[in-house]
C-alpha cells in the first residue's frame, strides 16, 4: 500500500511536470531545478505512467460498455447501484493485476534517484559511485574572494614622534582572492596563500596635516577649520602560510572519509609582502582642497606576519608589520598593528 502511495505521487509529478513543459517550455532549455531529478529516474516514471495510463483507459472503455449494458436494463437504483459497483470492483482488480503484471521496481528507482541526488550523476555499479564519490570530495584546490576590514595603530620601541602624538584614527581596507589548497583529503592542514589590495589610511589629530618641503615630509598646524585630513597608502599585498581545521572527519558513504576545509573553527598563520601601488594625501577645509600624489616617504614595501582565528565565513585576525610604515628616518621606528574581521578569510 505504501508502494502504492509513492508510485501515485512520483507520477503526478511527472504528469504536472509534462503538461508544463508542453506548454510553456517548448523551446526553452530545462530549467536548472530539474536537474534534481535523475534523468534516468525521470525516463523510467514516464515510461511506467505511459503504460499505466493505457491499462486504464482500455480498461475504463470495457467497463462503460458493460454499465451502458446495465443501464438499459431499467434495473431499480439500489440494484443498479449495487451491480455498479460490482463491475467497478472487478475493474479496479483487473487494472491492479496488469500493473503488477508490468514489475516496476520502485526500490531500484529509488536507489538511482538517491545516488543521482548525492552526485549530481547517474551510476549503475559500486564502482562508478565510490569513483564519483572520490571525484566529489577530493582535497580542497581553489580560489575564493575575501573582504576585510581593520583599525590599524603604529607602534615603536623608541620615544614619541610629532606623528605618534598626534595620531587619529587609521584603518586598513583590504580585498582580494584567497588560495586554498588542502594537503589531503582528510587532513586538517592547508596552504593559504593569494593577492589583495590593501588601501592604508592615516589620519592626524589636533588641526595636524601632513606636509612637505623639498623631500622632507613632517606634520604641520593647518591654518583655519579643517575638516579631512589622511594620508592613503595602496599597496599590492601576496600573503603565504598554513591553516588547521579542527573540524571532525565526516562519512560520504563506500568507506570514504573527508574533512571540510572552509567549515567550522579554523586557525592560521602567515607572513605577507606587498609593493607600493601610490600614495594620496587628501586635506580639506575653508577653501582649501587637496589631493596630492606624490612621495611622501612611505615605505615601498611592506612586510610582516598575521595569525587568524575563523569561523565558517568569518574571520578575526592581527597582523604585525615587520616593516617601517615610513622609510628612511621618517617617524622612525613605526610598525602597523592592525586588528580586523574578514568575510572569506
């Protein structure tokens, strides 16, 4: 009986499926939903409501031509009604004996249709499914976009400069493409590693703008109201290190263990590198407004470390320049400390 149940709604859905394609999708290609379905799944329902579909109609013919019979026979309505539904019942028991006699195997149709909802594929061995299995939930190889945003503070190991007193708030902007590559299919250990655009912005306090004189640069008082004032620094940024996950082993089925590698809590380490893009000092207030370009003494590279600690699809790290922010003997001594969240990381 629950057989039954089942056969009847799988082909109501290929009968609503059918008479829809028919007239709204006659020259359009199958929409990506019905991909859900295995086409051989598909092929072998309709095939069966095809057959069934003709026992009943030939059957339905005999059985009007024995209840025209009847009719004619002015029979009273309670005999009439009881021979009726004596002619139904034979009916209805002749139908059930044909399509028993047609051996569909639901179990197999089911068992297809399950495999095709796991791989997105037909198989037809054990073979072929642990094969597509493996193909499935090989290691982790790819590319992934990430998007960060961090404060950023200068630290030194030696006295103040004009810059460190007078410091406002510093961020850091940062976006690009994450590459992950996991050592094995089970393991918890991965390679990070990708390219980033990193924009650095400074901000001085107290009415301070940065300056420049020939080739020095230096922070100065800004005669009037000000209202913008920051140093933006683009940088190029290529970071290299290893991730562990500490997500546990799951099953996919034939023996076949595997580990998410961008699931769950992971933690990571790296050090990074990047090269100059430019720099831009933007000041405005009263009148004034500008936007200049040119060298402010920045550091043309930069390099450090950052750990990370990440939950599914977000991330919190600290990165520590190794690098001077400015070159030379330009406040001297001044390292970025940037503390931040990421989505992608």
């Amino acid at each position: 009986m629950i057989k039954k149940f089942i056969i009847t709604g799988m082909l109501c859905l290929v009968t609503i499926s059918a008479n829809a394609q028919k007239k709204a999708l006659r020259l359009n290609l199958q929409p990506k939903e019905d991909t859900t379905v295995s086409p051989i799944v598909k092929e072998k329902v309709e095939e069966y409501a095809v057959k069934i579909n003709g026992i009943i109609q030939e059957e339905k013919k005999l059985m009007e031509s024995e209840l025209s019979t009847l009719q004619a026979k002015n029979l009273d309505k309670a005999e009439f009604n009881k021979q009726k539904a004596q002619i139904a019942d034979q009916y209805s028991q002749k139908i059930d004996s044909k399509i028993e006699a047609i051996g569909f195997d639901l179990d197999q149709v089911i068992q297809k249709q399950v495999r095709y909802s796991l791989l997105n594929s037909d198989v037809t061995s054990n073979e072929e499914l642990k094969a597509q299995l493996l193909k499935k939930y090989k290691p982790v190889k790819n590319l992934e976009g990430y998007f960060s945003y961090a404060i950023m503070t200068l630290t030194n190991d030696k006295s103040d400069n004009d810059l460190d007193k007078n410091l406002g708030y510093a961020n850091n902007l940062e976006f690009g493409l994450k590459f992950n590559y996991q050592f094995g299919r089970t393991s918890p250990w991965g390679l990070i590693s990708g390219i980033g655009f990193s924009w650095r912005t400074v901000r001085p306090d107290n009415n301070m703008v940065f300056a420049k004189q020939d080739a020095d640069v230096f922070l100065a008082k800004f005669d009037g109201s000000l209202s913008k004032s920051k140093l933006r620094t683009g940088y190029i940024m290529v970071p290299l290190g290893l991730q562990y996950n500490f997500s546990k082993l799951k099953n996919a089925g034939m023996d076949i263990q595997y580990r998410p590698y961008s699931d769950g809590f992971r933690v990571g380490a790296n050090v990074y590198g990047g090269i100059k893009m430019s720099t831009n000092n933007i000041v405005k207030g009263d009148d004034r407004n500008l936007r200049d370009r040119s060298n402010y003494q920045v550091n043309p590279f930069v390099y450090g470390a950052q750990f990370t600690v990440s939950y599914n699809n977000v991330s919190l790290f600290v990165k520590k320049d190794f690098s001077n922010f400015f070159k030379d003997s330009y406040f001297e001594n001044d390292k970025a400390l940037v503390f931040g969240v990421a989505l992608g990381w």
